[in-house]
C-alpha cells in the first residue's frame, strides 16, 4: 500500500507557491502577471487588438521568473545571470507598456476597451518600473557587499 503520510510533489509545489507570493517580489510577479492578463482581456476586446502582444509577451516572461525564482532554479542554473535578466525584463516591460499605453490612450478615441487597457497598461507600466527600482537595488547592494578592497596597506 502506499504511504499516506508522505507528502505528494504537487502539495510542496503548493506550499512553494504560497509561500514565495507573500515574498515582495512574489507579490510583484504575481501583479504583473494578473495585470497583464487584465490588458490583454482589454486588448483582444477592442476593436484594435494588435497591442496585445506586448501583454502577451510580458506575462510570459512574468511566469517564467516566476517559476524559476520559486522554485529556486536561480541558484540550481549558474549559466543565467538571473538578476541582471531580470531587471532587463521589468526595464524593457517598462518601456514597453508606457510606449504602447500611452499610443492607446490618446489615439482611442471611442473605443472603450482599447482606452481601458491603456490605462491599466500605464499602471503596469510603473508596476513593472518599480520592479526595475527593487532590482537595481539588490544589484546595488550586492556589489557593495562584495566590492573588492582598493586600500594598498594590508
């Protein structure tokens, strides 16, 4: 028979999953994500749906960070410098979303959805900005942590 009491895979996924949410950059991740889904709900409504595709390709990107960090894969692949990939995801779905948002917002005129999804493009837009803020500031701290010494005397 097999064991009841042992854990299933699936339950320490769970655990890892709600776990690593209640981390700030979980909840960010998750945010994003979220966010992204809304726009591009908004996106494919409107009567101009080629916007979607910055939506799209955030929120994939979001859900592969998110799965790498929580399940600890950022310390298992040393070949990726993680961080710095990172902060180029969130700078670049920054610009993205700002470029694009505001392109909807002041040519949507009439078009509901394509307005709306301008608007929650340009809050994703700081939401991903202040992702950007967060990791260039633990790449800041760990260079100052492991800058070496230039004091000639030793």
């Amino acid at each position: 028979m097999a064991d009841t009491n042992a854990s299933s895979p699936g339950a320490a996924v769970t655990d890892k999953l709600k776990s690593y949410v209640k981390t700030q950059k979980g909840f960010i991740l998750a945010a994003e994500i979220f966010l992204s889904l809304i726009i591009l709900i908004c996106y494919a409504a409107s009567h101009y749906g080629g916007y979607s595709a910055v939506a799209i390709c955030e929120m994939i990107f979001a859900m592969i960070f998110f799965g790498i960090f929580m399940m600890e894969m950022d310390k298992q692949i040393q070949v990726v410098n993680w961080v710095w990939s990172d902060f180029f995801r969130a700078a670049i779905g920054a610009g993205l979303y700002l470029i694009t948002s505001l392109i909807c917002v002041i040519g949507g005129k009439g078009d509901g959805a394509l307005i709306t999804g301008g608007v929650l493009g340009l809050i994703a837009g700081l939401l991903f900005a202040y992702d950007t803020y967060t990791i260039f500031l633990q790449i800041r701290s760990t260079r100052q942590h492991t800058a070496a010494s230039t004091d000639d005397r030793v």
